[in-house]
C-alpha cells in the first residue's frame, strides 16, 4: 500500500460481509501497529480479539450504554478488537513523576496512534474497520477480565467491508493551518 494513498481511501466501515478473519491476519496487523509510535517507546497498547459470537453479543447487550449503531456494528462484525493501554507508563518518568503536563492525557495519545496504525495495516489486507468510543468501560472490563492495570481505549470492529463508504467532505487546509512566521 502507499501510504498517502491508504491514508486517504481508508474508511470507517460499518456493515461488514461474514467471512472470517485468520487468526494469522489478526497477528500480522498487530505485529504492524507495534510499531505506531509512543511515549518514549512505551509501546502499551495491548489488543484483544474477540471472536466468540456469544462473547462479542454480550459485550454488545451489556457495554455499549444502549448505542443501537455500536450495538449492531458488534454484532456483524467478524472480530471485535479491544484495544487497552497499560496504566502509568505514557507521559511518566519511572519515578511517577508526570513528563508532561498533559498528565495521564498522554496515555489516550498513544492508544490513537496504535489505534489508527491497526486500522491502516488491516485496511492494506483489504480489510475495514471502525473506532467506537460509546462504551461503558468498567462493564467491558468485567466481561473480558480485564486487569486493572489497562485501561480500555477503544473497541475495534474488524472484518471484510461489505461496502465502502465514500469520503466525507475534508476541511481546507486553510482552515486547518496556520503557518506562523
């Protein structure tokens, strides 16, 4: 894939066919977000694939606060990623000690990077994907045990787009930018 070209095609699929996804797929497009970058090379951001049916309605019925779209992108979806982060790392010294002055902020940063590294490897193997951010997060916690050590960032649908949506309309980059001299 180039990538100023992945950057610009990939989208956020929401209706997705029901073929499977390898387990060697899901490895691969991990293996390739490992390399998003982070807080001092902290690399905390941690996957989980969730493949059981029952499993993924559960985390549907229960975690998402109602949300009828999250809801049925879970349930669709051949694999469901649950992306965490470890706690305390991003944007601290060893000490405890805060690096910056985003404090604990840093943290969901880093999880954005990895996350859009995962969604730009699995769209390179003619895979879609979309960020959900509506979920109750102690709930989806308890479902998948979680350890209190990682914090949930995001939920990931994951599977072969059954269609791709057309480009949203992009703000000018004169909007965008501003070029201080």
């Amino acid at each position: 894939m180039e990538l100023v070209k992945g950057i610009k095609e990939r989208r956020s699929t929401r209706k997705f066919t029901d073929q499977a996804v390898s387990e060697d797929d899901i490895r691969e497009i991990v293996a390739t977000a490992a390399y998003a970058p982070s807080w001092k090379n902290t690399q905390t951001s941690r996957y989980i694939a969730v493949v059981n049916p029952e499993k993924k309605q559960e985390i549907a019925d229960t975690c998402v606060m109602g949300f009828a779209g999250n809801q049925r992108i879970i349930g669709e979806a051949p694999v469901l990623i649950v992306e965490t982060t470890v706690n305390e790392r991003s944007g601290y010294e060893r000490d405890g000690s805060f690096s910056t002055s985003k404090g604990t902020h840093w943290q969901s940063y880093d999880a954005g990077l990895a996350g859009e590294a995962f969604c730009l490897a699995a769209w390179e193997k003619g895979l879609g994907t979309v960020i959900m951010g509506i979920f109750e997060e102690e709930k989806v916690k308890e479902v998948l045990q979680i350890p209190e050590t990682e914090s949930v960032s995001a939920l990931i649908a994951l599977g072969y787009p059954e269609e791709v949506p057309e480009a949203p309309k992009r703000k000018e980059t004169e909007v965008l930018l501003k070029i201080v001299k």
